[in-house]
C-alpha cells in the first residue's frame, strides 16, 4: 500500500524514496536515491513487516541525494524515524546543541535533527507525544513532519508549518499525507492540518493538537470530490496555474537559504578577474536582472551570456581567476552545461544557483545555491524565475555589504521589499487575475503582442514575452523601451497591443515618453504600474496595478506575475495545452 501511494506522488518530482515500518519492537527502514522502480527493485519495498508504516519521496534541499541523505532519518539508537517536506531553517544551531549532548549524525540533511532532539526529551522522561511537540516548539521554518517509532508501534505522529499536510479516514484505517493524491483511491474523507497544528493516528482514530499549547482541536472530515489526476493540481485545472499560486511559498523557501552559501559564493565573486553569468531562456531573464543587481548594488560587471553563445562570445576571455556563475532550474540544460565544462576546462570557478539538488550543474559546481522552489511541473518556468530573481539580487546584496559598496541601510530596505514580496504576489494574484483574464481576452486574436520596459523592467518584459510566446504560440516581441524607435515602431499600427512593464522607478520618466510614442501611432497601450500612478493609467487602455511601492530591482518578482497569468490565459483561450507547449521540454538536455 505504501509503495502504491509513493507511485501517486511520483509526478511531484523526486530523487530519492523511503519507507519505514514498524514491527515486534523494532524499526525496518528502507531507502535510497534513486527511482521508486530502481529503489523497489533494490531493496523490495513491499517486503516489509508490520501493519504500521510511512513512505517518503525526497526533494532535495539540503544534502545532495545520496543513500544517507534519503528518508527516514533516525535517531542514534534507530527507535524513531521521520520524513520531512520544507526546511529547518535554524537547524544548524540545534545539531549543534544536539553534538555537544553527544548525539551522532549519519546525513547532511536538516531533517535529521527531529529524530535526535525527539530522542533527547524522550531519554528525559517525556512522553513520545509531549518530546514531539516540545521538539517542533523549537523549530524554526517550514516544515511538514511524521514520526513513527519502534516503542509505540500503534502510533503515528505528525505536524505542519507551511508545508501542507492533510489527514485520511478509511474504514478502521488512518493516513497522513503531504498531498491528497497519496490516500485519495484510498478514501474521500479527509482533514486537512492547519498551520500549527500536530496529529497523533492510533488505531482508535485522529486527534488533533495545537503545536504551541497542546490544546485539542476539533474538526470533522471533509469529502474529496476531485478525481485522482486534479488531485494532483489541487484543483487548479493546470499544473503551471498552480505553480503561479505556489510563488509566495516557493519564495518564502528561496528566503530560507542559509547565509553561509550566500557568503561563499560572494567571496568567490568578489575575488574573480571577470564574472560571466551564463543561462537559457527564463533562467538568463533573471541572470539579466542579477548583472544589474551587481552593478547597482555591489560595483560588480558582471557580463550575461546565453549559454549556447558563451563559447563563441565569451570562452576567449576565460582564465582560472575568472567566476562563472550558471543559473538553470532543472541544472540539466546541456546548453549551460557546455559552457560551465568549457569554462571549467580553462579553470574558472563554476558558482550555480540551481533547483533541482544532485544535478549535474550541481555536481559541477565548486559552490551552489538551492533555490528551493520545489519541483516545477510546468514546462514553462514561473515560481522558479521569481526565486531566481530573489537570490541574486541576495546575493549581490551579500558582495555590496562585504565590499562596503551599500549602507546597512540600504540593504536592510531591500531587505524589507524582497521579504514582502510572497504576501504582494498572493494580494495580486487574488485581486487582479480577472482584470489580466479581461486583457487575454482582448488580446486572444492579435497577429502579434509587444512587451516594453527600460532599465530591470527589461528582463521583465522579457520575460513576458517568452511566457506569452511559448504558451499562445503567438510571434510576441520585447524590447527594451528606448530602442523602439530604432526599429520596432514600424509596425505599430492602430489597435497593436503593447504591454509596458512601468514601474514608478528612476526609468518612469522616459517610459511616459515611450508610451506617447506608440499611443501616438494607435498602438493599444496595456501597462503594469505602481497603484495610484494616475499619469500612466491616463494614458493606458487597461492597467494592472501593483498595490505597493516597491525599489526598482525588486520589481521584476512582482510585475512578472500578471504576465505569467496573461500568458496562462492565452494558451487557455486559445485551446492550447499551458503544461506542455508544443515543441517545447521542461529540460533541454540537448544542445
Ligand atoms: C521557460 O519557460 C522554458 N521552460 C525554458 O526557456 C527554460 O527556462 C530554459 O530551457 C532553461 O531551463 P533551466 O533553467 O532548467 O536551465
């Protein structure tokens, strides 16, 4: 039954499988990197005594895949397993305090400090109960956690903050699960967790607590109307839709990183020669973003290149002093990996900022970030552009600060807007998505769409353009603002939608003059602005408006979020498929 629940869980993206049961006082564990097939196939999952038992499909964030690093961790006497979906963000601290008590650990993960700080209270006299919820009392994060244990074979305990969690109800059966598609075949009754909250499963039934106080909740069941496959959308009807929803928590993830990789990283930037930053398709838009960030914000020229050009445009200029900071979601676009080998064969340090942990761009990597943003299904990128964004503009922050380059002060605002952004996102989301239906459906039939921005709005604008591109199949055009009139304006005619990315910024000025230019020639003007800025709502046909102020280099996290929504409205409107554009893979892993 387990082994059939983690096949439902496969499509979520993974990289390594776990199962624990427990039985005649001990615990059976069984796991490893690799597919469910490949582990099954190992180890023979189905092989495992016990009527009690959990199973976990890993996503990477701390500790590359690897045989310890899979789920369950355990404690050191191997009596108490858990799995865990998020991030422990102060986990560090506790496996410090945990070592100097003499607690020994296996894995790299965050996640195996659970198991050890539950054993501690345990060892002291708590009850398992009461050592579960004294340990998730003290961590700080997101997390989603089970803990089976070989002394109380009949119970399972569980908990969330952020990361979802939702309760089962069979007949005479109970389960817990990060996700619905797990137990759906199983039953239609469900609780789900809410934030804070734990839940003990005994054979007798469900109780629910407050984490904080232990207080009892009381919650009856809800019946699951979705089939099996929405499940696996939570009800979005796309997985690209739900991944655009999933931004304020992906970001609040990508906020998670630790400082330290964020300093390694800075260190390795600050003592380079040159600093190329290489990527394809949307992760290069947001390496356009981090060559700005670096120049405003750390003094730093760094030059972005497309990967597939980088030999061609940029290797001559490579020495072993040189930092080559690749960005790439799935780390397997052979494009970028050309470049970092080629790069890497003449000596340079090879910096990353990746998605998916264990990668090759990983492996090749003298130091990454992860990015956090949990597996991306869509082929169309969205929740991993805006983490992207949020890291180098950290990281250019991080260089700033070392080099004395920006004030505290400053970083500290920059600070404060890149931590509102998850909360703005869901406000835009909820508030403007019919507003951005209303311009797809006034756009749904024109031969050609223009994305406009000046200074970070052009990789903005870019940005969504390749979205609208890639999903409606319509020839769309970018263009940073002030190169229009070289060119581009030639094709304006009367009723040409033209979308400008017009945020009240040092560019604001110049962007109103713009906006003349092609109103001037009949252009239907469709502007993203800065709520309250009447000047250009004047001169717009439809505006979408961001209801907060935020400074210039956080802008492309949020003005991107109804160009995502407009290019997911198209492709629907258009009858095209928003998951899997014709022609198009999640990763191109040929060059
Ligand atoms: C974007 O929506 C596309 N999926 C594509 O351009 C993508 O960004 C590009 O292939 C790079 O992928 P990576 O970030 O996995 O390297």
């Amino acid at each position: 039954m387990i082994k059939s629940a983690l096949k439902r869980l496969e499509y979520r993206g993974y990289d390594s499988i776990g199962q624990v049961t427990v039985d005649g006082g001990r615990l059976y564990v069984k796991k490893d990197k690799g597919r469910l097939e490949e582990v099954d196939a190992k180890y023979n999952l189905d092989d495992m005594p016990g009527s009690l038992g959990v199973g976990h499909t890993r996503w990477a964030t701390h500790g590359r895949p690897a045989q310890e690093n899979s789920h369950p961790q355990t404690d050191c006497e191997n009596r108490i397993a858990v799995v865990h979906n998020g991030i422990i963000e102060n986990y560090l601290d506790l496996k410090r305090e945990l070592e100097a008590k003499g607690h020994k650990f296996q894995s790299r993960t965050d996640t195996e400090i659970v198991p050890h700080m539950v054993e501690d209270y345990v060892n002291q006299g708590m009850s398992l109960e009461e050592a579960f919820r004294k340990t998730i009392n003290r961590l700080d994060g997101a997390y989603s956690l089970v803990l089976t244990s070989a002394d109380r074979p009949r119970v399972i305990l569980c908990a969330r903050q952020e990361s979802p969690l939702v309760l089962g109800l069979g007949n005479g059966e109970y389960y817990c699960a990060s996700d619905l598609a797990a137990f759906l075949p199983l039953t239609k009754k469900a609780i789900i967790l809410e934030e804070g909250e734990m839940a003990i499963l005994d054979p007798n039934g469900i109780k629910i607590l407050k984490s904080k106080n232990g207080a009892l909740v009381k919650r009856d069941p809800i019946t699951i109307t979705w089939d099996p496959e929405s499940a696996k959308k939570q009800g979005f009807p796309h997985f690209m839709l739900k991944e655009i929803h999933e931004q304020s928590r992906s970001l609040r993830d990508a906020l998670r990183t630790q400082r330290i990789y964020y300093d390694l990283l800075a260190s390795k930037i600050i003592d380079a020669d040159k600093v190329f930053i290489l990527a394809c398709g949307t992760s290069y838009h947001a390496g356009l973003v981090g060559t700005l960030a670096l120049a405003k914000l750390a003094g730093i020229n760094a030059r972005v290149v497309i990967a597939s050009e980088f030999s061609d445009e940029a290797l001559d200029l490579v020495t072993p002093k040189t930092a080559v900071l690749a960005i790439s979601q799935s780390g397997e676009t052979m494009d970028t990996l050309n470049a970092v080998r080629d790069a890497k064969a003449k000596g340079a340090s090879i910096l990353s900022i990746v998605n998916v942990l264990g990668s090759t761009l990983m492996r090749l990597s003298d130091v990454y970030i992860g990015q956090n943003s949990g597996p991306e299904i869509g082929v169309a990128s969205t929740k991993t552009f805006t983490a992207q964004v949020t890291v180098l503009l950290r990281l250019a922050a991080t260089i700033g600060r070392k080099k004395g380059e920006v004030s505290t002060r400053e970083i500290g605002d920059l600070e404060d807007a890149i931590h509102k952004t998850p909360e703005l996102i869901e406000r835009i989301i909820t508030t403007k998505a019919a507003e951005v239906r209303r311009i797809a459906e006034g756009c749904s039939n024109a031969s050609s769409i223009c994305f406009l921005g000046r200074g970070v709005s052009v990789p903005t604008a870019l940005e969504g353009r390749l979205k609208l591109l890639e999903l409606s199949y319509i020839p769309a055009i970018a263009y940073p603002a002030g190169e229009s009139k070289h060119g581009f304006i030639a094709i304006i005619e009367e009723g040409f939608p033209v979308i400008f990315v017009a945020p009240k910024d040092e560019t604001h000025k110049r962007v109103v003059g713009n906006i003349m230019e092609m109103k001037a020639r009949g252009a239907r003007i469709i502007s993203i602005i800065e709520e309250g800025d009447e000047e250009v709502r004047d001169l717009s046909d439809q505006v979408v408006e961001i209801p907060e102020s935020l400074p210039s280099l956080v802008t492309p996290i949020v003005y991107v979020v109804p160009l995502q929504l407009l290019a997911y409205y198209m492709s629907v409107l258009k009858g095209n498929d928003p998951d899997y554009p014709r022609n198009l893979a999640k990763s191109v892993t040929v060059e």
